[in-house]
C-alpha cells in the first residue's frame, strides 16, 4: 500500500490526503474543483484548518502530494466526499456513486477501497453493488478489498485527531477490515476498532444524534427559560453541578456537515423507531426562527434599524459555514429587509455570496458595527467577541444567544 487516490479534496480529503503524503504515501488527490486542484497543486489551501496550510505547502513540495481532476491507479482508494440530504431529508449518495464510477476503471485486483464520508446504512454494500456492476472482471469483495471508516475529527483540530482519535474500521467482509486496519495503523496512533460496515455506518450516525439529542434538551431549556423568566445559562451552571448532570450550552441552532445532517440519515433508515431522534431535529432545526422573530420584535422599536449580527459560521473559531444556523438568519433578515445588517466574521475575507447579493448588508469589523448598531446579536461564540467592551453594550439592544455576555 504505498499509493493513495483520495477522491474529494475538501474538510476531510485535503487533510487526510496531505498527512498520508507527509507519512510517506505517494497521493493523487481528486476534486473536481479545478480551481481547488490549481490551489493545492501550488501548496496553497482552499478552505482553513490550523496549520493545514503548512502541512499542504510540505506535501506538495515534498512530491508525495498532486492534485487532479481525474483519478489514477493506486493501491488504497479513500472516497472523501460530500454526502448531503434531498428535499424530504432523504440522503443524497450521488456523490458517492459517482465517485466510484470515477475509480471504478483504475482499480484492480489487491486494491483497497474505503469509504470515508457519513453515509446510511447500507452504503458500503451499494458501493460493492455498484463496482460489481462496473467491473464485472473482480470480485468485490475477494479481489478487491472494500470498508467502511468514518471520519471522527472537530473542525479546528483535524490534523491531531486524524491521527490521535480512535477509528472504526467496518470491513464488507473480515478480509476487508484486517487489510483497512493495517493501511490506518501506518498513521493512526488512536486504537483501530474493527466491525462490520453496516455498525461502522451506524456507529458514526449514532455519534452525531447523540449530540443533536443533547443539544436539543439545552435548546429546549432555552425556550422554556424564556418562558418562566429564568436565566438558562445559570440554571445550566447549577444543574450541572450534580455529578450525574452534564448538559450541553443552548444556541441559534445546530450547523455543520456532521449534526445537522447525519441523523436524519437514521430517521429515513427507520422512520417509525427513530422517534427522539427526529424530534431533536425539529427542535434544533426551529431554533433559527425563534431567534429570528425576537430580533424582528426588537427590531419593530426603530423605523431602520442598524443591526451588528457577530458570526457566520457554524461554530466557534472556523470558517465553515456550512448548515451554519448564523448564516441562516442573516439571510432571512437580508430577504425580508428587517434593517440594515452589518455582518462581522473574522475567519473569512468578505461575504458569502448568499448575502452579498442583497443590499443594505455590509461586511465589517466588530468595533465598526457594534458603534454602528442600534441592536447587537452575538450569534456565534468566537473568543474575539468574548472582549467586547461592556459598557458599549450597555446603550444597545442586545441578543446573546451563546451567553458569553451574560
């Protein structure tokens, strides 16, 4: 296993990739991106992870690391690609099918395939479906090895949890497994867990619901807080001063390509037993709009008023924006001209384009729109924010819905 084709260069490939290469492999990274291929190829990045940049510039540089738009012949075969939701929240594999499609005519017989991305039940074995099909000449498996092993790395500490973090390896057969277990443990220092792809699959959807769960419990204890007049962040503080008592901090809802998808890939699978777990979905999925309508009430008190919405993405101290709970309510407040919105997110350059397509909505740095605003909603908790000056806060209207200001 000295070749590595890692198709999908994004949040989990690129790192994945640039780490494999700085360990030795020789990497054919894919996207079909071509200007995050052009990017990759000159050691940049396209997307942000501490010290990504660094480890990208070394891989390239180094040789092991190049980038392209097709596939090539290799050894090991990671898919790393987006796996989203359709309407109805019914999973969306077409990303994955036409990976394998892509790689289907370099693989050949000792060759390992593994599937990185979220994926429902059953996924891996459509993966050998599929292959078997296109390459009728092997046996999948048999000739070619196929499992299951899911990312489980936070945004802001890939580079050490690719390595640190136990992984779960989930073969589509026992041969499968041993062959994915020796290509990880060449670079994971974590324990390597194996099992079968189906429980693999299972295994990383029932890690991302219990977290929706959990957080939907202390979302719902916002609403109910609001309700009675009670501070939630101190009943949470002293609730959780009970030894058996850990509960998660409330916010403006649930982001990201992990939580806010992932469980629904369980209801689909088992739409009549997945009862709690759809109902955490509904709860988090509403909280955007509750805070939304509280910032239409304040904001009936002014005839325009200025508003500083500090945050994007979907959680603290990144750049992903991706299901970001943040971005969904600047751009209600954009698309229903609720005032004007100067928006402040210190980890990207200028705004999405999602938001810069309206006017009235203005990039700016966090002095310049809290001295600007006649309401300031802390929407997402990065550490910058945590220093505002009080005393400014004091003459403006103010949503705090990660209670840093509390």
């Amino acid at each position: 296993m000295e070749k590595v084709c890692v198709v999908g260069l994004g949040y989990i490939g690129l790192p994945t990739a640039s780490l494999l290469a700085t360990k030795g492999f020789r990497v054919h990274g894919v996207d079909v991106n071509a200007q995050a291929v052009e990017t990759i190829n000159r050691g940049e990045i396209h997307i942000y992870e501490p010290d990504l940049d660094v480890l990208v510039k070394s891989a390239v540089h180094s040789g092991n690391l190049k980038a392209s738009m097709d596939p090539e012949e290799a050894d090991v075969f990671v898919l790393a690609v987006p796996t989203p939701f359709k309407e109805g929240h019914v999973p969306d594999l077409s990303y994955i099918e036409a990976a394998t499609r892509a790689i289907s005519s370099y693989i050949k017989a000792g060759d390992l395939v593994i599937l990185e991305s979220t994926s429902p039940v059953g996924t891996t074995e459509a993966i050998a479906q599929w292959l078997r099909e296109l390459r009728p000449d092997l046996k999948v498996p048999g000739q070619v090895y196929l499992a299951h092993c899911p990312e489980r790395v936070l945004p802001g500490q890939i580079l050490r949890e690719l390595i640190d973090n136990d992984r779960i390896v989930g073969g589509i057969d026992l041969a499968s497994a041993e062959r994915a277990c020796l290509f990880y443990q060449s670079f994971v220092k974590g324990q390597i867990l194996l099992t079968s792809a189906r429980t693999a699959e299972l295994a990383k959807l029932t890690e991302n619901a219990f977290r929706d769960v959990n957080i939907a419990f202390a979302n719902e204890l916002s609403l109910i807080c609001e309700r009675l007049d009670v501070n939630v962040w101190e009943l949470i503080d002293l609730a959780n001063r009970h030894p058996r008592v850990s509960i998660l901090q409330p916010g403006p809802g649930v982001g990201g390509h992990c939580i806010a998808v992932d469980p629904w890939f369980i209801v689909d699978s088992a739409p009549e037993e997945a009862r709690l777990i759809r109902t955490a979905r509904y709860v988090n999925d509403g909280k955007p709009f509750h805070v939304l309508r509280k910032i239409k009430e304040k904001a009936e008190r002014f005839r325009r008023p200025v508003i500083a919405l500090l945050g994007l993405s979907f959680k603290a101290d990144i750049d992903d924006l991706r299901e970001s709970p943040a971005l969904e309510i600047v751009r209600h407040l954009a698309s229903d001209e609720v005032g004007e919105l100067y928006v402040v997110e210190p980890h990207i350059a200028a705004l999405p384009a999602s938001l810069a397509c309206y006017d009235g909505v203005h990039f700016a740095d966090m002095r310049q729109a809290i001295q600007a605003a006649d309401i300031v909603v802390l929407l997402v908790n990065h550490r910058a924010f945590a220093f505002v000056d009080r005393e400014i806060l004091k003459e403006k209207i103010v949503i705090d819905t990660r209670g840093i200001w509390r």
